[in-house]
C-alpha cells in the first residue's frame, strides 16, 4: 500500500511538474470581428484557408467571420462594430457618401460571373428581340457590369433586352430554368445547375469586363490608431491569398466540401476562380480610377474623387516586399 501511495504522489508531482513547466501567461489571441457576405463566394475560403493553415494564429488573432447583408456589414464596420470587412462593392459606395473607410486589400481584378441562357439562345445578339434578362438589383454591380457588356456587344440594354431586377443567385437560375427569364447572370454554384440542366453558357463575365468585387475594407481610425492590427490581419489575410493561387488540390477539396460539390466541379470552379484573382492584393492605379468613376455614376456622385481617397494599399505592398511573393 505504502508503494501504492508513493508512485501515485511521484505521478502526482510528475503532473504538477508539467503544468508548471508551461508558461501561465500565454497571451490570449486578439479577437477580429470580419464581416462578410452569405453568398457561396470563393473568397470566403480564403480566411477559411488562413485559418487552418494557422496564419491568423502566428499573428496572435483569432478571426471569427459574421455574417451580414452587404449595407448593415458596412455601416457596422464604419460604427465599430467589426474591424474588418471583405465587401467591396458597398464599401466603395460607403466612401463616396463621405464615411472614413479605406480599402486596403483587393483578391479580384475580374467579375466570377456567368450570363447563361435557354438552350436556343447562344450568343449575346440572340437575346435581341426583348428576351428577358435576369440581374440583380437595378444599380447593383451584377446589373452595372450586365448594361456595360450588353453595349459591347451591340445590344441596347434598354431597348433591346428587358432586364428584370430577380434577386439573389439561387432566385434568378431558378428563374431561368423554370422559363420565366430568357437569360440569367449567375455565380459559379448557380453555373453548376444551370450546366446540369441543360442551359446555355453565352459568355463569361470574367473575359468580358474589368471589376473588383471582394477584398478588405477598414475604418481609417483603425489604420491610424491601430496599424499593427491592421497589418497582422493583413499578413495572414495575404499568406493565404499566395497559397490559395498555388495550391489547387488542397482549395479544390476545400471548394468540393463547403459548395457540396463534386471533386470535378470544384476543380472548375477553382480554375476560374484563378483566373480572376489580383496579382498580389492590390489593383493598378488605372482600375482603381475605373472602380470610381463607375461607382459615381451609379451613386450620382458629381465630386471628382482622388483614388487616395478610396484605396490604400500601403501596407500589402510592404508585406510583398517583406514576404518575397513566397508568403506560403
């Protein structure tokens, strides 16, 4: 009994031993509140990619995506709310009516989107005659780019074509498919459905039209009073950035899983994801000025807006320096 009481005290002292080796004050990981969209975009596995590479971890943040509509996200980005916000579109329109935002980060130089129609329909011109087109909402970027490439083809948007504001991506092919519509644009989930029935692809947005859509937006009190943050977010927001241009069998397996997809139509969906990616988190001066002056003339904006009003790409172009283009 005696030798029964000793090995447990030894076993005891071994354990009090080990927890004392560790270190009791570990500093807690930041927290960072990012707003994002509820839509099957592929850039949401980009902080899902982060994450489980452990980059955020290395930064010392934890990062935890929430979800919001696209205007209560930025309006509770610019209130405090979140620190972080990956929607572009509204965040853009948010600095032109005058909020202290700036983006800091950009993943896309080209829309993920894909006009598909009814079987008979082909190419653009076929849609002259008034067939019905489905956008999103009239103003939105969907319906902006849709016009702009409709022009380009030789087709008056508003008098050859009817558009039809339908919604979110699941509404509008399911417009498509059930003949309310003639043609519908589509993400690349809603592409899959449209493929498997039947339906006709007429173009591909991202061969058609320069426009940014998904990046990172932040309060311009958090870049001047809280740089640090801003850049630890930023370097592991970039690290999996780099890794999700070079790794397409791990980012396939990841798209197949969350999109509930097959390992083939994820494979799809990440080549053309790639297709479309920034260069290195950042956008030439030149798309910049397109960026605004198309935002302007959807918001009516009269001011000239200086691009450094709304981009600041300062703190991505040192972490490419310092990482070396081999951030992975």
């Amino acid at each position: 009994m005696g030798k029964s009481f000793s090995n447990r005290l030894l076993s005891m002292v071994a354990l009090c031993g080990c927890l004392l080796a560790v270190p009791a004050d570990l500093p807690a990981l930041e927290e960072v509140k990012l707003h994002v969209s509820g839509s099957g975009s592929p850039y949401l596995l980009l902080f899902r990619l982060a994450k489980e590479k452990g980059f955020y971890r290395e930064e010392g943040l934890e990062v935890l995506p929430i979800t919001a509509n696209l205007l209560t996200g930025i309006q509770g980005l610019a209130a405090g709310s979140f620190d972080f916000s990956q929607i572009l579109g509204q965040g853009s329109a948010a600095i032109l009516r005058g909020f202290p935002l700036k983006i800091i980060m950009v993943f896309d130089t080209r829309p993920l989107w894909w006009l598909y129609g009814k079987k008979q329909i082909k190419t653009p011109q076929d849609l002259k005659g008034g067939k019905q087109v489905a956008v999103a909402s009239f103003g939105s970027a969907v319906d902006q780019t849709t016009r702009e490439i409709l022009a380009r083809h030789g087709i008056d948007p508003a008098r050859d074509v009817i558009l039809r504001a339908v919604g979110n991506d699941p509404d509008r092919v399911a417009a498509l498919i059930t003949g309310v519509v003639d043609a519908a644009v589509v993400n690349q989930t809603s592409r899959i459905v449209a493929k498997k029935n039947g339906l006709q692809e007429i173009l591909f947005y991202g061969q058609e039209v320069d426009y940014v859509t998904a990046g990172v937006v932040v309060t311009e009190k958090t870049l001047s009073q809280k740089p640090d943050f801003a850049r630890r977010f930023l370097r592991g927001t970039l690290r999996a950035f780099l890794s999700l241009k070079s790794s397409e069998k791990e980012v396939s397996d990841m798209m197949a899983q969350v999109f509930k997809t097959s390992e083939n139509e994820a494979k799809e969906i990440y080549k053309a994801t790639r297709q479309v990616l920034a260069v290195d988190g950042t956008i030439p001066r030149a798309l910049q000025e397109r960026m605004i002056s198309f935002q302007r003339k959807a918001l009516r904006v009269e001011k000239e807006v200086p691009a450094e009003n709304v981009y600041d790409f300062a703190i991505v172009r040192s972490l490419n320096r310092e990482l070396g283009g081999a951030a992975y």
